[in-house]
C-alpha cells in the first residue's frame, strides 16, 4: 500500500471542526453562489419506485419500453396511468400513477424515484401503462422524424409518415 504525502497547495485545507468561524470570516465576494442549471433533457420519465430498483429499458425502432417487477398496492386491477406533465415551460415529466381518475394527487418533491431521461425524439404525450401479472409496463413512442422539425424552414414543408403536410 503507498501512502500519499499530503498536498502543499495553498488551495487545499483539510477540514476544519471550527468551520463556521472561518466561513464567517470570508467576504460575501468570496463565496461562490449556485446558480440553476439549463435543463439538457426536456423529456423524462419518472417510476413510482426506488431509485435502485431494477428495470429494463428496451429502445425498439418506434417505442422506448420500460418493464419492472414491482409490489403497487392499489393496482391490483391492472389500473395504472401515464400522464405528461409539463413541469417548466418545455420541460414535461410521464408520471405513473394508480388508478383511472383524472384528479391530480399531491406533487410532493420525491427525492428517492426511478428517473430516465429521454430524448428529444420522444413523445411524452402518448405514453401509455400497464401493470400486469406483478410488472409495471410503460411505453414510450417515438417520433423518428422529429417534433416539428422542418425539411427547409423557408417553405414549411414538414414530413409525415404517410402524407406531405403543407404549411402556409
């Protein structure tokens, strides 16, 4: 085993008991404030679990799936939903939740979920889910040509699977 010699940087200090006292004793100019990050996905996904649960997460050609084994009470009946919620001015999470009801529950910051960010390809709004046989089923379909996205944006031509959509 080596051991290391501590640094003699001036930049380093080990830590202190007597913190609060050297905090006091630094100017305002000094300490770094946070600032809030731009979000680099607009799109995620967010299970009614831990967030060290086991999932697969499939990629097929038009679909993201989500599959894990999970004990949800109150589901018993297979009545589980996926509902977009915009959460930031383009910034829109697929919540699961019980039953069939249209009435939102209680949006409380939960720190400990199953998250997955998705692409911008996504489609959050048609994201469906199933809770069958002990499995939490949620998928996810994708756009493959993009949301919106233009062939030239000077004569609003946009591609759609089957047709040709003309924008005047």
């Amino acid at each position: 085993m080596r051991v290391h010699p501590l640094s003699l940087k001036p930049n380093i200090r080990g830590i202190d008991s007597n913190f609060s006292e050297q905090q006091q004793h630094i100017p305002n100019s000094a300490m770094k404030k946070l600032r809030r990050l731009p979000h680099v996905f607009n799109y995620f996904l967010e299970l009614p679990f831990c967030s060290d649960a086991d999932a697969v997460v499939e990629e097929k050609e038009g679909f993201f799936r989500f599959v894990a084994r999970i004990e949800l009470e109150g589901a018993g009946n297979g009545q589980v939903r996926a509902q977009a919620v915009e959460i930031h001015p383009g910034v829109t999470k697929i919540v699961v939740r019980k039953g069939n009801g249209d009435g939102d529950e209680d949006e409380q910051l939960k720190v400990d979920t199953w998250r997955y960010r998705l692409p911008a390809s996504a489609t959050p709004e048609l994201a469906t889910a199933v809770f069958v046989d002990g499995e939490l089923i949620v998928t996810v379909p994708k756009d493959d040509h993009g949301r919106g996205e233009f062939d030239n944006g000077s004569r609003g031509v946009w591609r759609d699977v089957d047709q040709l959509v003309l924008v005047q």
